[in-house]
C-alpha cells in the first residue's frame, strides 16, 4: 500500500489494483485532477486504508487476488459514508450481465478493460461530478439533521412551557415569566392568536418575518400580518383546532423580500385559560428555507445521476447500457403481443478520415448534431441510442420493415442536408449508411442486431448514404 501527498482539492481516491502499470497509470491521471491517492493491491489493504482514511473517489478492478471486487464495494457502501462514495469499477468482465451485477453490487460506474485514456477520462469526469453531488449531499444531511434536532429542541421547550402555563393557575405568575423569557430567546417566530383571530401577542422574531412593526399590529387579524395558502380555508390551523386537533403541522411558503420564495415550518397548539377554556392558539413558525434549499438540490443531484447513467453525454441520447436493456424489454413486448418491432443501426461514413483531417473536438460536433437530427425526426415512443463511436440504434415499437424504412430516409436525408464548417474556407458534407431489419417471432435482439449490421455492412458496400433492409 503507497499514499501519496494531499491534493489540491482536499480530496482523496483509493485505486485497488494488482496490475503494478494499470496501477502507475492511474494513479498519474487521478493525481492531475486534483486527488490525494492511497494506491492498495489487494482488498485487505483496501479495507485498512479505508479505515483510516475513507476516500471521496474509488477505482477499483473485479477482480482481486484475495477477495472478489464486488465483496469489497459491497463492505465499503455497508460503511457509514457508503452512500456517499463514488465507485469506478475498472474490469476485463463487460457482459451485460456482469455490469448489471456490478451495479447491484455499488458501482456507480463501469469500465471494461483494456480501456483508451479518452474512455477513462469522460468517466473520471463523470465520476468526479457525482463526488461533489456527494460532497453537496452530505452537507445538506448534516444541516437537515441539526435542523431536525434544533426544531425538535425548540418544540420541546415551547410545549413544557406552555404546558406549565396552562395547567399551574397557581403559579401563573411564574408561567408568566418563563413564557417572556421563551419569546425574547427561542429561535423561531411565536404568536398567540385568539378564536376570532386577533393577535394578542407574538415577538420580535415574528415581527421581522411578517414585516411589520409592532404598532401596526392593532386592528388587523393573523391573516392579514402573516398570510399564507391555508388562510380563510378548513386547513387552518385555527379552525382545525377549534374543531378539537391537538396538534397541527404545516409547511408553507411565501414571498419574501424582492419576490425572493420564503418557505416556514409551522406548529400550531391550543392556548388556554386557567379554567381550561379555549382562548385561540400558539403558532411557532420555523424558517426552513435553506432545508428546502438542500432537498432540492439533493433531488436535483439525484435526477443528474440517473440521467448520467442512461444518457450519452455528447449525443443526449440514450447510451449503450440503456440500448441492451431496452431491446430485450421490447423483444418480450413483441412476442407477447405480436407486434412488429423494427431496428435501424446507422454508421456515418467516412468518420475516421474526418477524424484525422479536421480533428476528434470537430468530428463530436459531427456527431452532437447527427443525434440532433435522429431526436427531431421520432416519435415520442422511439428509443434512439448512441451505440459506440459513430454507430446509432434506434428501436422502433410497433413499426414494420417498411415502416422502417421510411424512418431511415427521412434521417438520412435531413443529415445528409447538413453543412459542417471545420474552418473558416472549408465546408463538408457527411453521410450515413443504415441497416434496416424487421423482429422475427421467436428470435433473440442479439440476432435482431447482428442482421442489422450485416444490412448496414451491405449499404456500407452499396455506395454509402443509403440504407438496406433485408
């Protein structure tokens, strides 16, 4: 086991490798973004740098000379921090079936072996994206938690209190002193609302909530000071406790200062007099604005990662994992209705010469708007996919070879009506071949897709931008 300096991020990745040169050459690309790098070869040193120093980022390979990889991920996401770890499995297994196992097993992302710096480099892009969303995550459940503990604090504190108000007329007068003392320091606005709700009482914290200023006060009603979507209808939490509630819970929002959205928790009980009548209610009222703040941004977070594991980046098309899920799902469909069901697999022509004149950062351009030109000419219910380099599927439920075919042209068409500009005297013009096949009954989408390339192959041989169905 070797570990290298701090980063300058302040972040660390354990690489769990036995291969010494896989090893040296990813220890030098995660160095250059940043990491401090703990390098281990087998998992029981894994598991002991684990526990003296836990990583933000792991790459690790399957398979381990004393343990099973994906035993290992399994003990690191047991661990306390495991949901917020980042996971990069590195592994000559690359069945679909081996990475869906891998995915079970905590992998976030998946690379097979031998792998192109290129390849590694978008997915350690990937993964470090999905760090900070992690770094984001655990700082928002930290401050939802302290949130949770001082709301809970204050709650309980305010209820003891008024408690003792409402149930000790004989020492009322102590009550009385204890409840100032709550209201000039509990955190949170309080107000005490009669029956017919007129605001008998409320501090200062209330005060800066509303916007008011404590003279303004007379002569107008909770609703009109403090209103909010509950006003002036059965959820109330007057009315609600009128009725006979004991306790109401609400979470509001409102508009604050420059149209800036305010959101409040509210806990509303009932305030009563010595003889145990119903004067009106306390409502203690929470800004939780930064709690909502951080849920929003933990779902967001969550929303980004899952897009990031089915969807291309470059073509914002679904990717390949996405493609050999789907397929199989539409096969079972097409069998157990008896729909038609058709593939098209495109290839662009002529890619690696366009490569190597004008550039890999032009060529994704070339391929950034050919899956434009596949989104805009589908229907909703069509499942385009970027299936490796310049090869595109894409699945059509419910559509015969015929109908296919018409798909096809129309793509071909609108792309071959493309003008590219590499530099400022050259344009150029590019093309697609596509194979079109139809779902026989009864076979597997691995045979679908291997007619389709052999259909591909034969427009390839044909002359290029067409497409062949057979």
């Amino acid at each position: 086991m070797t570990e290298c300096a701090p980063g300058k991020t302040g972040l660390t990745a354990l690489i769990v490798e036995d291969d010494q040169a896989v090893c040296d050459f990813l220890q030098r690309i995660v160095e250059k973004l940043g990491y401090a790098v703990v390098v281990c070869n087998t998992a029981a040193f894994a598991r002991e740098a684990f526990a003296t120093r836990i990583p933000h980022l792991i790459l690790m390979d399957w398979l381990l000379p004393d343990m099973d990889g994906l035993e290992l991920s399994k003990t690191f996401r047991a661990s306390v921090r495991g949901k917020y770890l980042t996971i990069l499995m590195i592994s000559s297994k690359d069945s679909p079936e081996d990475i869906a196992t891998a995915i079970a097993a905590g992998v976030d992302y998946f690379i097979p072996k031998p792998f192109e710096k290129k390849v590694l480099d978008i997915w350690l892009s990937a993964a470090s994206r999905n760090v900070q969303d992690c770094l984001v995550r655990e700082e928002a459940d930290l401050a939802l938690a302290k949130i949770k503990e001082d709301l809970g604090d204050n709650n309980l504190q305010l209820e003891e209190a008024l408690s003792r108000a409402n149930t000790m007329a004989m020492e009322a007068e102590q009550a009385y002193i204890e409840i100032n003392q709550i209201f000039k320091t509990v955190a949170g606005g309080i107000v005490l609302v009669d029956k017919h709700c007129n605001i008998l009482r409320c501090n200062d914290s209330f005060l800066e909530m509303a916007g008011v200023k404590r003279e303004n006060l007379h002569a107008q009603k909770c609703y009109e000071i403090f209103h909010s979507c509950l006003c002036n209808t059965e959820e109330c939490p007057l009315q609600r406790i009128k009725k006979g509630v004991k306790r109401v819970e609400n979470e509001i929002e409102k508009d604050g200062l420059e149209g800036v959205t305010v959101y409040y928790s509210t806990i509303s009980t009932p305030f009563k007099g010595p003889g145990g009548d119903l004067i009106g209610i306390v409502e203690h009222i929470t800004d939780i604005t930064e709690r909502v703040k951080a849920e929003k941004a933990l779902a967001e977070s969550e929303r980004r990662y899952k897009e990031l594991s089915l969807v291309d980046e470059l073509t914002k098309l679904f990717n390949k994992r996405y493609f050999n899920t789907h397929l199989q799902l539409e096969v079972e469909r097409a069998n157990r209705h008896g729909h038609p069901l058709s593939l098209l697999l495109l290839d662009i022509d002529n890619f690696k010469h366009h490569n190597d004149t004008y550039g890999h950062a032009d060529g994704d351009r070339v391929l950034a708007r050919l899956g434009q030109v596949i989104a805009e000419s589908l229907r909703t219910n069509d499942v385009p996919c970027r299936y490796g380099g310049e090869e595109f599927t894409i699945i059509l439920p419910v559509t015969s070879g015929e109908q296919a075919t018409v798909v096809a042209e129309r793509i071909r068409a609108r792309f071959a009506g493309e003008v590219f500009q590499p530099n400022p005297q050259e344009t150029v013009r590019k093309t697609i071949s596509i194979g079109v096949t139809q779902y026989l009954a009864g076979e597997s989408g691995q045979s679908l897709l291997e007619r389709a390339d052999q259909n591909m192959y034969e427009a390839k041989q044909g002359g290029k931008n067409r497409y062949v169905l057979k």
